[in-house]
C-alpha cells in the first residue's frame, strides 16, 4: 500500500491515543492479509474447460456403444473423450489426428 491508515491519520493529526494507533495497526494488517488471500486465489483459480459438459457425456455414451472399445475402463474412456473433446473444441485441432492421438494415450 502507498499509505496506510495510521499515514493518514497521522498527517490530518487525528492520532492522539495508543489504542487508536492500534486499532489502525490491525486494519493495515488485516488488508495486508485479504490482500495476499485475494492473489492466492486468483493465481489458483481452477481450470475452465471451453467444451460442454454434455458434449462429454456423448462421447463417453457412443464410445461405450463402439464394439472395438468393449472391455477398457470407464476411467479410460473418459479421459480419451476429454482428451479428443479438449483438443477439437479448445485448441480446434483436425478430428480424425486428434482422436488418434488420444486413443494411443488412453487406450494403449
């Protein structure tokens, strides 16, 4: 801060008891303290993901009715189609290089 409250205070002569200074003290700290909460919180804010929620529920939908997929894990599945629907929406990469490329991470 450039100035504090006590600053202020101080230079207006409104300062004439210890308690004040004090209590002035404790405000500085505290906006000091929400200060460095608020930059926590943004620098780690959560990820945001560009596509639909419901276009991942889809794809594990019709990768689960894909016979070549019969016996690998929801887990599995699931991680391909956010892989796939991650690079296809929010970095708009080619559909068909694109689910090769998560396919061999997910499935292999």
């Amino acid at each position: 801060m450039l100035l504090s409250f006590s600053h202020i205070f101080c230079y207006y002569g409104l300062v004439n008891t210890s308690l004040f200074i004090l209590i002035i003290r404790i405000c500085d700290l505290f906006l000091k303290i929400l200060s460095i909460l608020l930059c926590l919180t943004i620098s780690f804010s959560a990820t945001v993901v560009a596509y639909p929620q419901d276009q991942l529920k889809d794809c594990i939908l019709n990768a689960n009715k894909n016979p070549s997929l019969k016996g690998m894990t929801d887990e599995s599945i699931e991680n391909y189609c956010d892989c796939a629907l991650k690079l296809i929406v929010d970095e708009n990469k080619d559909i068909r290089s694109t689910g090769y490329e998560c396919a061999v991470k997910n499935f292999s």
